[in-house]
C-alpha cells in the first residue's frame, strides 16, 4: 500500500519501471517447496466389490442372440400385447409351474463361429435366465445357474425383431466369474454390444492414478520428511481404495498406531553401505495381489537420492506383483540439495508478457550461483526496463519465485526489493 497513488495517466509521458536491488537471506526459503513437491501414485489389478456405473460400464459381446423358444402364455393374460393386440401363440415366455405369476426368459448369446455350427453338433453359448416377478415376496430377484436378475417385467420393446433377432434387453447383471469368460470378450466378428451390471468381487483392470503433494516446509531432518511422504502415500492409496471399494483384504494388517500403512518408509539400517540409503516397503495386502507404481518429482528423487542430479528422471517406482516388496535408493539422501538455481521477479504493475504458456507480468529473471547461492552484482547492475501496464497505481506486489509458471516463493526471512521507475524521454 502506497502512501500515495502514482499517477501515469498523461498521455505525452510513457513509464517503465525496472529492478533496482534485491536483498534475500540465502538458504531462507523452504527444503520442499510448492510445484516441486508432487508424488504419483499407480494401482492396477485392485480387487474390489463393485465398480460404479459412472467410473467403469462392462459390456458383452456377440454376434448374435436368441430367446429361447420355451412354452405358450395364457391367451387371457392381458400382459402380452403388441401394439394394443393381445399376443395369441407366443413361444418367448414360460409360466413357471409352481407360480402362474413367474414369468421366465432364455437369453442365449453366441459368437459368429458358433452359431454357424449345424444344428445337432452342439453349438457353445452363453445362457443367460431371468425372471419377471410380480409377486411382492419374490423381490424380484431369483438364482439360475448362478446368474440373477432383479427386473420387473420389460417393455415389449425390447424383444421386437422376432426370436432370432431380438433387441438387447435394457440391463443384465452377471457374476464376475462369469463374465470374464472368453465367450463373453470382444473379437473381430462381433457386432453386438450389451452393457451388463457385474456384481462380486472382481479385479479393476484399468490403471488408477492419483497424485498427491508433501506439504512445503523446511523439513529439519531426513527422517521427518520421510515420515511426512509416508503419510500422504498412504492417504492417496487409501483414497483410491475407499473411491474404488477395495475388498477388505486390501485394508488387513495395515493399521499402525491408528494410521492405514501400505508403504513405509526409512531409512535401512541394515544396510552395509556406510551411507545410509532411503528404502521403501510394501505391506503383505499390496505384494501379492496388485501392481503398484508411485513417481517422485525430480526434485524429491534427487533428495532422497534416487538420482544424482536434479535434472534425471527416474520415472516410475514400480512394486509389481510379487515382485522385489521393498526397493533402495541409489545414493544417500540429502534434503538440502535442491536450492535455488534461479530467481523470477514478479510485479503486478508491469505489462504482462508471453513468459511460457502464459502471460505474466515478469520484471525480471536473475540466476543464482550455485554454491553462494547469491545474485552476482553482474547481473543485478545491468538495469531491464519494463513497460508500466496501468495509469494509477495504490498498491504494488510484488512476489518471487522459483521458476517461470510464478508460484509465489515462501522465505523465513524478510526480503527487500528496490524499485526504479523512469519515464521515456
């Protein structure tokens, strides 16, 4: 806030406003710092006790589908009609002889291969038997060869097309077991998709990502940043199992002192290298059942010594299934590697420029030595003028970071910045 506003609104006077001095502490800003501090976390294979329609559909596939030709309905029953007609000789529906009120179909679904089989040899396919109940006691709900289906009676709609042609029916639901058999899986021939509700346990087969951060802060100690990256792994693990229903074999023997464990990390004791090394475990739930994968900024990979330079990229951890339950870093750790290697000024009153994919208002780029991990007077006495992008200004801010995309940079002590303003003669 300025004591007063500056006035650049004469239109015969043009003004720039440049960097004069800058003073920071060395060292002050954060050993983990915003925009370097992000953590991948992959899951795949997750066994779960149900998927959600809205994150994954399941369809069959086949090429062609019947309804089996069973029995004739009661003429009287004023159910079966087409159009306003009742249905006269129908072969599609079955009474169930025990409940004049049961109502069964055969749905029967074959590839293009077996269907073309003759008649007689055994053609192989994919039955599938559901009920129309009315009863209240029923629920709606009966077991056929493991296979159920809670439907009330369907439109007739859906089986126009005749028996050997008919339309899919609005909703099947099939066990797990069941629906990964071949028979059910896509191939070129295959011309007819039905989405289906799979129920009981199964396995996501899809990859699941989710990415997490380690809170910035000036971490003291190596073990205290570590403890601070196995807290949010697990959060994201947990996360992802919670979102996606993990079955409850993925959350056995993982609690310690009230926290889910999955991944732990430390430093290895154990090791015969003198410099001791970071070392990452996986709990018995994860090894045996699904592969997981978790990447490291390069920031981080270069503290905990993954890499040996903050430019490498290590990529993706991967745990896998069965495979290696705990994995070492390459070097020792050190928190303190990753300093500053430049500095970006930022200032809200200076025209905005293309800096990156965006459009900030950069006053000025300053690289830092590596080992002071000061500004050389060199660079700082060479003056940049920047164009001013407003007429009256009442406040300035003015912020510092890291690198071009501008998140601010947090310092444990106080900065100062010299600004100098000059009109264009």
């Amino acid at each position: 806030m300025l004591n007063q506003s500056l006035e650049f609104d004469d239109p015969n006077d043009e003004w720039t406003v440049t960097l004069g001095e800058t003073y920071y502490l060395p060292d002050s800003w954060y050993n983990v710092r915003e925009g370097f501090n992000e953590i991948q976390v992959s899951i795949q294979n997750l066994p779960v006790t149900k998927v959600d329609v809205e994150t994954k559909k399941y369809y069959i596939y086949c090429k062609y589908m019947t309804i089996e030709n069973i029995a004739i309905p009661d003429k009287t029953d004023t159910r079966f009609t087409w159009n306003g007609d009742k249905i006269v000789d129908d072969g599609w529906r079955e009474y169930d002889p025990k409940d004049p009120n049961l109502i069964c179909f055969i749905l029967r679904f074959y590839t293009k291969e077996e269907w073309e089989k003759p008649w007689g040899v055994g053609k192989s396919c994919y039955s599938y038997k559901y009920f129309s109940v009315d009863k209240a006691n029923y629920g709606g709900l009966k077991y056929i060869h493991d296979y159920r289906q809670p439907w009330s009676w369907p439109d007739m709609s859906q089986l126009e097309g005749g028996y050997s042609n008919p339309k899919a029916p609005t909703q099947l639901s099939i066990h797990y077991s069941n629906f990964i058999k071949d028979c059910l899986k896509k191939t070129s021939d295959d011309d007819m998709r039905i989405e289906v509700l799979v129920y009981g346990n199964r396995v996501y087969d899809e990859e699941l990502v989710v990415t997490t951060t380690v809170p910035p802060n000036q971490y003291p100690t190596v073990e205290s940043l570590l403890a601070s990256i196995q807290r949010e792994l697990n959060f994201a693990i947990k996360h992802l199992f919670d979102k996606y229903h993990a079955e409850s074999s993925m959350y056995e023997d993982t609690k310690e002192n009230g926290r889910w464990v999955w991944l732990d990390l430390k430093i290895d004791t154990k090791s015969i290298n003198p410099l001791k090394i970071v070392q990452i475990t996986q709990s018995d739930a994860l090894h045996s059942k699904i592969r997981l994968k978790i990447k490291y900024s390069r920031e981080l990979q270069f503290q905990l010594g993954y890499t040996d330079y903050p430019m490498l990229d290590l990529g993706w951890i991967t745990f896998g299934r069965n495979m290696n339950a705990t994995i070492h870093a390459m070097h020792p750790p050190d928190i303190y590697r990753n300093t500053l290697r430049s500095i970006w000024v930022f200032c809200d009153i200076v025209q905005p420029s293309h800096v990156g994919k965006n459009k900030l208002p950069l006053l000025r780029f300053l690289p830092v030595d590596n080992s002071t991990h000061q500004i050389s007077y060199e660079v700082a006495s060479h003056l940049q003028f920047k164009p001013i992008g407003r007429n009256s200004i009442e406040t300035i801010k003015v912020w510092l970071a890291e690198d071009e995309r501008g998140i601010p940079l947090i310092l444990s002590a106080d900065s100062y910045i010299q600004l100098i303003f000059n009109r264009v003669e």
